[in-house]
C-alpha cells in the first residue's frame, strides 16, 4: 500500500509540475468552424423540432472534457440525441469566438464551459450567466440530466385531457 501511495504521489507531483499532462479529447473544432456549424443546427433543429445546445469551452479545458463526458454517458446521450443538436464553439484562448459569445448572452469572465439553449428558430430561451457549468468536475452526471430535461421541448401534439368522474 505505502509502494502505491508513493506512485501516485510522483504521478501527482509530475502533473503539477508540468512534465506529464493528461490526455485531452478533441471535442472543440477550429473556433472558425463555429458559425457555419451553428447555420447547419439551425437547419438540422427546424427539419427535427429540437433545440440547439451551444457549448461553449476549449479542449484545454478540463471541466470541459467532464462536461462533454457526462453529455454522452448512458443516462445523457439518449435525453441529449432526441431534443438538442449540439454545437461546440470554441473560444480558443478566451481571445475567439466573444462576438458570439456576446450574442448569446455567456459571460465568458465566469469561466467555461457555459451553455446556451437555443429555440429550433435560433430564439435565445437560455443562457447561463452565472459560470453554473465552469466547475463541471465538482458536479456529477445527474446536474446535466436535470439541465437536459429542464431544457428540452415540449412534445408537440401532446395535451392533457382533464376527466371528470
């Protein structure tokens, strides 16, 4: 037990130090990529009659890496499929991407990842302002699964019949 301890504290040691860096996942495209893909959702979500998510974030972002994560663990990617189509936008440096930020109503100061739901017609329904999202890692899947549903739309064509007896 002491053996592993002293492994895990040199592989801590290193990460800290800069030597060893851990593996990040290619999840945010060219921040050029983000206004042509945000078009094609646009179209994609009218043909659907689903929401666009807009996720904005960095691949050097690890709460990022999380969020994205828990948007396709097995709970998520179901809810997340049905009624969104998801866009990364990439906001580089924090130095890409601000005008679209600024559009949507993410306050970039608060950190990333930061989430914006769009109508299937481009309609802002929600951004948050508040970095709710920014430390991803403290948070479990389950804070995503709430926000998906909250966010997702109505099902078109249902009603609820009152009876009474």
């Amino acid at each position: 037990m002491k053996g592993f301890r002293s492994v895990i504290f040199v592989a801590l040691l290193l990460l800290f130090a800069g030597i060893v860096r851990p593996a990040t996942r290619e999840i945010y495209p060219d921040p050029a990529q983000a206004k042509p893909e945000i078009a094609a959702a646009l179209k994609t979500a009218a043909q659907t009659h689903r929401r666009i998510l807009l996720d904005f974030g960095g691949n050097w972002c690890g709460d990022c890496q999380v969020l994205d994560i828990y948007f396709h663990n097995a709970e998520n990617r179901p809810i997340l499929d049905a009624n969104f189509v998801l866009v990364h936008v990439n906001v580089g440096e924090y130095d890409a991407n601000l005008d679209l930020a600024a559009r949507y109503g993410i306050p970039l100061q608060r950190g990333v990842p930061a989430l914006a739901v769009l109508s299937e017609t481009g309609k802002l329904l929600y951004s948050q302002k508040g970095g709710e999202f920014e430390s991803m890692r403290r948070l479990d899947a389950s804070a995503v699964t709430r926000f998906l549903v909250q966010w997702k739309p109505a099902k078109q064509g249902c009603s609820v019949m009152v009876v009474n007896c």
